[in-house]
C-alpha cells in the first residue's frame, strides 16, 4: 500500500528511533505507525475535522480561504469550498444538524455552511466581541464558542448573542474542544498552556509548565477517555497528555523536519478509533497515523 510501512517500523515512544523519532519520557504502551501523507496541493493547512460520517476530513487551509475535502481514508481531495467567501480559515466544527461552524479569521467572524453533499453554501455568521478567531466549538448544551485571537477572548453564543465571555489573562487562545464530561478544553498559545473551562467559562485547571513545555500550543483533539492530543506547534511536536495530568507521549523530533515522526510547526489535529490526522502545516500536508497504546488505569 502506498506510503504504509512495514509492522517494524512502528514508533514505539520511549525510544529514539532515526526514522521516526519521540521525546520526553513517554509511557512505552503508546505507539504510532505512520499510514500515508497527503499530496493535493494545501497551503498552510491549520485545523482539521472529521465529517460526522467519517467518510470526509475537513481541512481549514489558511492560505487559500478554502475548507478543503479530503478523502478521510486515502488523504485524496474530493473538494473544497469557501474561498470566495472566506480569508484566513484556520478551524472547523461539525453541528449535530450537519452544518459546518468556520473560524473565517481574517474577516473577524465565524461562518456558518449548510452542507449539500461535500459543498457549502453560506447561511450565516457570529461577530460580536470577536476579533480574529481561531478556534470553534459547537457544544451539545446548544451554545457555540468562539476562541478571539486577536481579540484574546473566548465568547459563547446562543441564537446569534453573547451569553458568556472570559477575556482576563488570556493571549492569542486558539483551539475549543469538548471534554467527556462537558466541561471545555482551551489551547491558550501566548501563554502556553490549556485550559480547562466549565460551561459558562470560569477557569477550572491549567497545564502548563514542565514537564509538558508548550511553546504556541494551537489545536487538540480529546478521545472519549478524557486524553488529549495537542499539537505543540514551536516544538514541532504531536503531545499526549492525561488530563489529572501526565505528559504520557511526545510524537515528534523537536526539530523541523518532514518524515515520518517528524513534522515542521504542525497544527490541526483529529482522531477516530485508532487512527489520527495531523495537518504538519509548515509542509503544506496532512498525515495520518494509526496509534495503540495501554488503556489509561481506572481513576
């Protein structure tokens, strides 16, 4: 198969390995294989999300406006749409009634699409108190958060108008995704760190510092236990963490690179069952990997 190696060479973190290397002291039970790597063009692809039926990857290509749709097994494009409309798209989310939320970044708004088959058309926006958003989360409890990163804030909506704002102490948050237990995880980038946030926006917890070591953390993904995947954009670097919290893995050399295990200033991230996609956005591609690992021990 193209672009699949051989059962040997599985990334077993823990070691360093030249053809696909880790960092830090990650637990041995997890493992990467690298499957296949996009190659339809992409400029600067930022964040990156499943469609609901798992068939599609959507990708926010920040350079050509687009939402680009790749085909989620081969990585082949199948379409793309928005470029007319959109400037600067850098994250996607999927509502429950099929429409696709977009952080429109450079045109100060998040872009609502109603889905015809692998097509958009344009049916709406969210502006207010948000200035440069990169990151979106439609929530189940109806709401739609919004990351400001230029507005350094994060701002909840219902109906089209702001019911909860946190904007204290925040720089440049990027990525909005949603806990098993509904509470709200934020990469915030300036200051390095991800944020747990409760429905309304207090701040519950923070993971920062070493030995997770964040520089300019931009998107995440959550599995249904609660672990997280973040992309560690200055490190070059996929991590995974527990949320009580553990560093439990580092996919990446540190260095930028491209290969397998290596990636240069990745961003996006997604994830269903034991595979993972990656934007490595400083190589204008995404790839995907398949991973296993120990299930993490009862709390």
């Amino acid at each position: 198969m193209k672009n699949r190696p051989s059962a040997s060479c599985w990334l077993l973190c823990g070691a360093l390995m030249a053809a696909a290397p880790c960092l830090g002291e990650p637990d041995a039970g997890w493992r990467f294989s690298f499957e296949r790597a996009s190659d339809t063009p992409l400029s600067n692809p930022h964040d990156v999300k499943l469609s609901a039926d798992g068939r599609y990857l959507y990708v926010a290509d920040v350079g050509s406006g687009d939402v680009v749709v790749l085909d989620a097994t081969t990585l082949a494009r199948v379409d793309a749409f928005g470029g007319e409309q959109l400037r600067g798209t850098h994250d996607i989310d999927v509502a429950p009634d099929g429409r696709l939320y977009v952080a429109d970044t450079h045109n100060g708004r998040i872009a609502i699409y109603r889905m015809q088959g692998t097509r958009g058309e344009l049916v709406g926006q969210l502006t207010e108190r948000l200035s440069g958003p990169e990151g979106v989360l439609v929530h189940p409890n109806g709401l739609v958060y919004a990351a400001g990163a230029w507005s350094n804030n994060v701002v909840a909506y219902r109906d089209g108008a702001v019911v909860h704002e946190l904007r204290e102490g925040l720089s440049a948050p990027h990525d909005l995704e949603l806990a098993p237990d509904g509470r709200i995880w934020l990469a915030d980038a300036g200051n390095d760190r991800l944020l747990l946030l409760s429905e309304d926006l207090a701040v519950v917890e923070a993971i920062q510092g070493m030995p997770y070591d964040f520089d300019g953390v931009r998107y995440l993904d959550v599995l249904p236990d609660g672990t997280l995947f973040a992309a560690d954009k200055n490190n070059h670097a996929i991590k995974v963490i527990d949320p009580r919290p553990a560093l439990l893995a580092v996919l990446g050399s540190g260095r930028r690179g491209k290969g397998v295990g290596v990636f240069t200033t990745p961003e996006g991230v997604d994830s269903a069952g034991d595979l993972l996609w990656l934007a490595d956005s400083g190589n204008d591609r995404i790839v995907k990997y398949r991973f296993a690992r120990r299930p993490m021990p009862n709390q």
